[in-house]
C-alpha cells in the first residue's frame, strides 16, 4: 500500500511538473507579433461515470450526470497562420449519484492547457480545433460513505488527477467562443471499498476498486 501511494504521489509531481514545461515550450515558440485575449468561460459538464465494476448493486441505474464549470481563461494566438495556445482555471462541479440515492459532489480547480488551431471563415467568423492536457485539483469533501444494501462503503476521492481534452469549436465577432470538448481519463479520480458488513458471519472484501469518469462538455467564452 505504502509502494502504491509513493508511485501514486510521483505520478502526479510529474505530471505537475510536465504540465508547466509544455506551457514554458509552447509559450516559447510565440512571437512577439501574437494576439493576447482574455476572458470568462462557462458551461456543462455531461459526465459517465465508470464505477460499473465495483459491483451491480452499487452501479447507478443512471450513466449520466450534469454539472457546470465556470472560470477566467485566457489565449494567445499567431494571427497569420492560427496556431495559439489556450490556458484556464476553472471551478468544475461533477455530479456522482450513490446508490442510497445521495448524490456525492466532486469538485475541482480545473486547469486545462491547450494547443489551438483557428481557421478564418471571413472577418467575423472562424472555427478552431483544440488539444492538450488539464490538471484537476479537488476541493470540498474528499470521502463519502453510503449503504448499498448490507454493506456500508466508502466513496474517495483523489486529491489530484490529470486527463487529455480533446474538442472544437466557433469563433464569432472576435469576441464568441462555443465549443465542444471531449475530456478524457488518464489517472484513477476515486476508488470505492467495502468498510462494513453487518450481516453475521459475513467476510468482508474490502479492496478499493478504482474509477474514472469521462466528460463531455459545452462551453461558451466571452474574449475581452
């Protein structure tokens, strides 16, 4: 267990720590002629939670889940061939409902960093395609525990993980932004385990089993 935290803790470091050295790298390469803009963003997050293995008593009847997301973003974009790179912070709620019928909160700073290719269909149009990794760090209540028929178990959180977006999107009057973005699981985000079992004589299996939740989100900017 000790083994699993320390590589656990060594996988986020790097991750941390390769997140800023791609910001550093992809800053690098913008010219001093690059637009800067700065805005809000806002929008829905359309989340399935992949939690159909700890068990089929504890599996939602439900896939889906929405919640929101709302933050400061800013752009910096080459003009003549459109490559820019796009950077947020973003306070991102998702919704994981227990089999109790309680519902657990995950909520996060959300920090996304990606690699933007605009296409101009006119002065007042274009349409962008979008790339890179995000950041999740947790914040509010990390653990949870719900009755799932004669067991009592225990829903936890990570304090970090990281995923890859992938998405597109319209550009409109310099100022609009509506995209669609596919945010995709690459480290663990909780796990569930078994914590009690009241009936007699039970014995009790309480590995943690682990889940992600992949995300489908909508989103609106207004650039300043």
């Amino acid at each position: 267990l000790e083994i699993l935290i320390i590589n656990n803790l060594l996988i986020t470091a790097y991750m941390k720590r390769t997140l800023i050295v791609c910001s550093l790298a992809l800053l690098s390469f913008i010219p001093v002629s690059a637009q800067f803009s700065w805005g809000l963003r806002g929008g829905l997050n359309l989340v399935n939670n992949d939690i159909t293995a700890v068990s089929k008593e504890s599996a939602s009847s439900k896939d889906s889940y929405t919640g929101f997301f709302f933050g400061p973003m800013a752009e910096v974009q080459v003009p003549i061939i459109g490559i820019g790179v796009d950077v947020a912070a973003l306070y991102s709620q998702k919704g994981v409902e227990l089999p109790d019928t309680s519902t657990m909160k995950n909520q996060s700073l959300s920090i996304p960093l990606s690699l933007k290719y605009s296409l101009g269909l006119g002065n007042f149009a274009a349409v962008y395609f979008a790339a890179g990794p995000q950041l999740d760090f947790r914040i509010g209540d990390l653990n949870t525990s719900f009755n799932d028929g004669n067991e009592v178990k225990d829903f936890a959180l990570e304090k970090s993980s990281w995923s890859i977006n992938v998405g597109a999107g319209v550009k409109l009057i310099n100022h609009i932004q509506a995209g669609i973005n596919y945010n995709i699981p690459v480290s663990k985000e909780g796990a569930v385990k078994v914590i009690d079992n009241p009936t007699p004589g039970a014995v009790i299996d309480n590995e943690p089993v682990d889940f992600k939740s992949s995300t489908l989100q909508f989103s609106l900017t207004w650039t300043f």
